[in-house]
C-alpha cells in the first residue's frame, strides 16, 4: 500500500450535498460538489478530497465513482458503489475501506496530474467496476510514481523518506 | 511513447461536452470539444483525430450530416454517434452510413471505456498492418519494379550484376512489360546513376528525324536547321541512352548506331567532325531479332554488339503471383495521384484480373486500375469496375479457344486447359481461378484425361 508523505487533516462534515442533486436521474451530480469542495478549499492544504456516501454522476455518464481535477486542487470519491450492500451482498468493512482508499489514491494521483495507467496493477488504473478495483492494487507502478515524485518535488515536498 | 490519442467532441450542450471531456482527459487522451458541425469541420483542417465523438441532435448541421461530410475526406476516421433519444431507426441509419458505434446518453463508462480501447486498438492493427505490407513489398521491390516472380528476381540480381560495367544490354519483351523500368534501374545501379538517362523512342520518329534526335546536327544542315543541335548521344554522355523499340530502325540507323557502338564517336548532321561520346547504350525491343536477321531487316553485326546481355522479361500471364502485389502497388500510387483512398480489390474482382491473360501486360494493368480507382465509389474495387474495362476483349484475353460449333464439355476442357496452364498446373491457383474446390478440379482433369503436356 502506498501511502504519501503528508500529514491529513480531517474538517468536519458538511451537509448533505442538496444543491447537486437530480430527480430525474436521483443521484447526485459530482462536478457541482467539485466545484464547492474547490471553492472552500483553504491554501494552508495541499489538496482537499472529499468522501460522501451518495451516489455520484457526470451528465454523460450513467455513474462514476470519483471525479478530480486534473493537476488541480481537489477531488471527490463516492463510497455508494463501494459498498458490498449496493450488490446485494453482505457488508464488508475492509474490502469497502480498501476500495475507498485506492479510490481515494487514485482520485488524488490526478490532482497531481497523473492520468490513467494501462497496468492493471497500479492504482492510477480506470476501474469502472469494484472487480476493477478490487483486482489493482493500492500501489503506484514506476512510472507512475516517478511522475508524482517529479510533482511533489516541484511542490518542494520529499518523497520515500 | 507514442503522442497521446487525439478525440474531438461535437455536442452543442456544453455541459456534456465539459464532462466527457475531464472524464477522457484522465484517462489520457488529447480532448478538443467543439460546440457544432461547422466548427467541427474548421478543426478537423488544422489537425488530425484518431476519433470522433459526434452528438446527433444538433441545430444546423446534425450529427448524421457532419459524419458525412467528414467521411469525404477522412474516410477512415472512426465516428461515435452519441444521442440521448436512441431509437432502432437512427441506430440502424448511423451504422449504414459509416459510423463506427451508437451510443446512448449517459454512457455506461465500463461501455464508452471499451468502445474507445476497441476503437483505438483496431487503428493501431490497422497501421501496423499497412507498416507489414509496405515491408513485404519492400522486399519485392528493386527501384521501380516489383515482382515476387523467381525469373524476375534472377533479372534483378543479373542487373546488380552487370550494372557497374559498361557492356551493352539488349532487354526483350512484349510491349507493357517494362522494359523502360529495367533500364532506368541499370543506369540506377551503375557508376553513372548521376548522369543523365536518355530514353529515345525508336518508332515514333522518322528515319530523318529520330537521324537528327540521336546525333544532333550543325546550323545550316537541313531546312529549318536554324541553330546546332545536341542530339541524344551527346546528352547522354557520361551517362546512358535507353533506346527503345531499336528493332524498328532503319538499315541506314542501323550502320550509324554500329559506327557509335565500335568507335564511341558521334557525328552530328551537316558535320564531319567526330565528337567522342562516353555512353552506355541500354537497348530494348518486343521483336524477335533473331527472325528479323533471317529476314534481313536487322544487321546481324549490330544485334551482336547490342546482345553482349539480353535480359529478358517475362509476360506479365507468365506471372499471375505479381498481379496482387503489383495492383497494391498501382492503387497506391493512383491514390497518391488522385486523392482517393482506394484500399484495395474485392476477392472476385481480383479472381478476373488472376485469370486474364493481360495481352498488354503491366501497362494494361495499370491502365485498367486507374480507371478502376477513378470509378470506384467505395474505397473497395469490385468487379463493376473491374468488369467493364475489359469490354469485349475480356474473352480474347481469358481465351479459353471457344468457337460456335463447341461442344459444353469441349469448352470446359479447353477452359480448364487454359487457366492450368497460365498457372503452371499450380492445382490451388487454378482451382480458385475456377471458382471449384480441389478435389472437383481433380475430378475435371481426371474426366478430361489432362496433362501437363496437353496443348
């Protein structure tokens, strides 16, 4: 598991995110949570991400488990589809907190401007499915991690140690 | 690594076009977004897409139209019809005129994932294919002249061989053959490929004239002689003259071009001053010289100093293996020339052209695959074009020896005489030609009691 050398600062919840929501579609659109997270993200962080329990889309895509800015400032990951329970399946703490966690990697892999991975392994990899998911791993492949170093070094912040 | 694969997105809603395109920038792909057809078609001048993601409803110009115009000059781009209101109809509509899928808004990102992989991963085989087709020809290629046949590629090393000296080189064939080509890829091969290649034409000029094209004459030789003039030779030097069809020339020509070959000197028309040429003579004819000696229109002498090498050069019916890669070859270049992106010929157009007995050789070929690419609507070549070039002469050139008063089973005899023997009794070949399995084709020739000796 890789984790990054940056200590995480955990804000209070906020309220359920009701400005984004569609009836028709009875989900919650991801860019406009993107754009509050964006607008009530505080230069003293590096990135804001944020995690919500409903189920996210973008207008062309039917759902999608996370959105980010890509070599921007923050990221939203949706836990709905992570959950063993929304297949009908018996609840699974750990597989859902090892699902949120690669998501979340890889959510935050793009705000440093990292794209998606042809390796099935790196965590960069698209999954449009928790057999996606749960088949990579939660680790960077080289190339990968090369890329994010370089973007922590510009943002002077050491890598590894 | 190879530059990022480049989509444009057509949709006039720009919030479909500003999600699509953050969803596709992560997964690393070069996104333009474009708000209409019009704007579309401006985009696609200025660079170039590996695929297009096009709305279908859109004001002005939809969907359907756009893909249109594009396939006229960018028939091989793939073009994704996206539509929020999917109907059979529209469906059906869009693949029939060239759209690579139909998809539904809101995609399933799992499907639009694997629709742009599909997409992508067929265009890079695509590419690669054409890179291996290029290769191979390439292998079959010696300067202009491709040919898989084993006669042909012993001419190509016999011209390695003989090209760095000077000895003159007689090149016999049927009229189409490219007897120009083999020349022009002696002087290629030779330690004066940077000095001029002369080609005369033998036949098209008059005794007098093609006298005055070759050595040139004086001011105030003859009528009209206004100036002094540098023949061929003269031109030539340092290099080589291509005279071609050297079996129509006069008795008189003969005795000159003898003089040249033995002193290596010109005299121009009006003169008597002999100019020192230093040419190699490449000389070619479709006659048979050895008759016309016997005849006593060809001077013996000068056939000996011309035939120091003969090359020469099978009928393009002797070999059909060359017809495929020849009409890959002339489509491309027809392509080239014309802006068309012919891909290639349909199986039963090519079965016609395999069976044809090409009286005119490569000339007529390529006489008949110009035409074919010119006609062709789609960017494949079927026997309607194919068909009518032949015209009434596709019998005489498939002569399978036919007459009124012939029996059915006579004529297939014969037919099946023939196609055997153009392909060298090769059972598969010719069973294809036919349009029959094997094993019929063996049947046949057991009915018929055929050999390999069968006239």
């Amino acid at each position: 598991m890789d984790t990054l050398p940056i200590p995480v600062r955990v804000l209070p919840s906020i309220e359920s995110p009701v400005y984004a929501f569609d009836p028709d579609r009875k989900q919650y659109y991801s860019t406009k949570i993107l754009r509050y997270i964006v607008n009530s993200h505080s230069d003293s962080a590096l990135r804001t991400i944020g995690i919500t329990a409903v189920d996210l889309f973008i207008p062309i895509l039917t759902y999608v488990f996370g959105e980010a800015q890509l070599d921007g400032k923050a990221a939203i990951v949706s836990g709905a589809r992570l959950k063993q329970e929304y297949y009908g399946l018996k609840p699974d703490k750990r597989l859902y907190v090892e699902r949120l966690f690669k998501e979340l990697m890889h959510e935050l892999g793009h705000t440093f401007g990292l794209t998606h991975c042809d390796l099935s392994y790196c965590v960069m990899h698209l999954s449009n499915n928790v057999t996606g998911i749960d088949k990579k791993t939660a680790t960077f492949c080289e190339n990968h991690r090369d890329q994010l170093i370089n973007k922590l070094k510009e943002l002077e912040i050491p890598y590894g140690k | 690594m190879a530059s990022k694969p480049s989509i444009m997105i057509v949709d006039d809603e720009e919030i479909v076009r500003t999600s699509l395109s953050s969803w596709l920038l992560e997964d690393g792909y070069d996104v333009v977004p474009v708000e209409s057809g019009k704007l579309a078609l401006e985009a696609l001048k200025k660079k170039s897409y590996d695929l297009m993601l096009v709305d279908l409803k859109m004001p002005e110009m939809d969907g359907l139209e756009l893909m249109k115009e594009v396939k006229k000059f960018l028939p091989d781009l793939p073009v994704i019809i996206m539509t929020a209101y999917a109907t059979v109809d529209t469906a059906v509509k869009a693949i029939k005129e060239g759209a690579f899928d139909y998809l539904m808004k809101p995609f399933d990102p799992e499907e639009i994932s694997i629709t742009i992989k599909k997409i992508m991963k067929q265009q890079m085989l695509e590419q690669e294919n054409i890179y291996l087709r290029k290769e191979l020809a390439k292998q079959f290629q010696f300067h202009q002249l491709y040919s898989k046949n084993k006669k042909m590629q012993e001419i190509f090393e016999l011209i390695k061989n003989v090209a760095k000296t000077d000895v003159t080189i007689l090149i016999h064939g049927e009229t189409g053959t490219g007897k120009e080509l083999i020349a022009r890829a002696l002087h290629a091969e030779s330690l004066r490929k940077d000095r001029p290649f002369v080609p005369v034409s033998c036949t098209s000029l008059t005794e007098t004239l093609l006298e005055s094209e070759l050595f040139g004459h004086e001011k105030g030789a003859f009528t009209g002689a206004s100036t002094m003039v540098k023949g061929m030779f003269e031109m030539a030097d340092k290099g080589s003259i291509f005279l071609d069809e050297i079996g129509d020339i006069s008795p008189k020509l003969q005795m000159d071009l003898l003089r040249v070959l033995e002193t290596k000197e010109i005299v121009r028309i009006g003169s008597t001053q002999p100019i020192p040429v230093d040419v190699r003579v490449i000389a070619a004819t479709n006659r048979d010289l050895g008759k016309a000696i016997a005849n006593g229109i060809f001077r013996e002498d000068l056939y000996y100093r011309l035939n120091v090498i003969t090359i020469d050069i099978p009928p393009l019916r002797e070999k059909p293996e060359d017809i495929p890669l020849l009409t890959e070859q002339l489509i491309e270049k027809v392509n080239r020339e014309t802006g068309k992106s012919v891909k290639r010929v349909s199986q039963d157009a090519m079965a016609l052209l395999m069976q044809y007995r090409w009286p005119g050789n490569i000339r007529e070929l390529k006489n008949v695959i110009e035409r074919s690419v010119v006609l062709a609507k789609e960017d494949i070549i079927t026997l309607n074009e194919v068909g009518p070039c032949f015209g009434r002469n596709v019998k005489d050139g498939i002569s399978s020896g036919g007459s009124a008063d012939m029996s059915l089973d006579q004529m297939e005899k014969n037919h099946i005489t023939s196609v055997l023997k153009n392909n060298n009794w090769n059972i598969s070949t010719s069973a294809q030609i036919l349009g029959i399995d094997r094993t019929t084709l063996y049947n046949k020739i057991r009915k018929y009691n055929l050999g390999e000796d069968n006239k």
